[in-house]
C-alpha cells in the first residue's frame, strides 16, 4: 500500500492543478505528513520539496498518532518560482526497522 501525499493546505485548485500563490505564502509555509499505518516509535519522517532551484528537505521524528508538521521557509518558494513554476513534494518514511518507504507525489505549480 502506498503512502498518501503531503498535506499541504495553503494549496488552491486552479483549473484541477494545485497552485501555491508564493506573494500570499506564509513564512514559513506548514506541510503536514499524515499518521500512518504500523508507526512505532523511532520513525523518522523526511520531507523533500524539489524545485527548479534545489531540493530542500528536513528530518524529523514522526509524530505519535497525529500529523507530523514541517515548517517550509517562504525563501525556498520564492528561489523556487525565479527558477520555473513546477515544484513537487514527497516524505520518506525510514521505520525503526531501518526499513524506508516514499510517498507519492504531489506536484503543484509556483505563481506570483
């Protein structure tokens, strides 16, 4: 079974893509990894956001039966809109087994 997608709430459809107005983007920008089946203590969540820019990503601890929160700094989506418009988030989730899974995608564009 694959692993949801990022919640990204500051998300809007625009015509059925998910657009991030980076003018109107808080600093820093929260994008939630939901609980998820079999976590145990000892897992770590890893967030990447990929960019025309770069790839940014940060680890952490998974929250215990509620939703693991990242905190986005607005620079990476405004580095990330002066290089193209694409942006994609994931999370790797490496158990306390050392066993790991990747999350789908969720693709979203960049706009002023």
């Amino acid at each position: 079974m694959s692993l949801h997608p990022p919640l990204f709430p500051a998300l809007v459809d625009e015509n059925g893509i998910w657009v991030l107005a980076v003018g109107k983007a808080n600093d820093p920008e929260q994008v939630r990894v939901a609980p998820y089946f079999g976590a145990q203590p000892g897992d770590v969540v890893k967030l990447i956001l990929q960019t025309a820019a770069r790839e940014w990503s940060h680890q952490q601890p998974a929250a215990q039966n509620a939703d693991t929160v990242f905190d986005i700094p607005k620079a990476e989506f405004i580095d990330g809109l002066a290089a193209g418009t694409a942006a994609d988030l994931q999370y790797t989730i490496t158990r306390s087994s050392g066993n790991s899974e990747t999350s789908l995608d969720l693709k979203f564009g960049l706009r002023a």
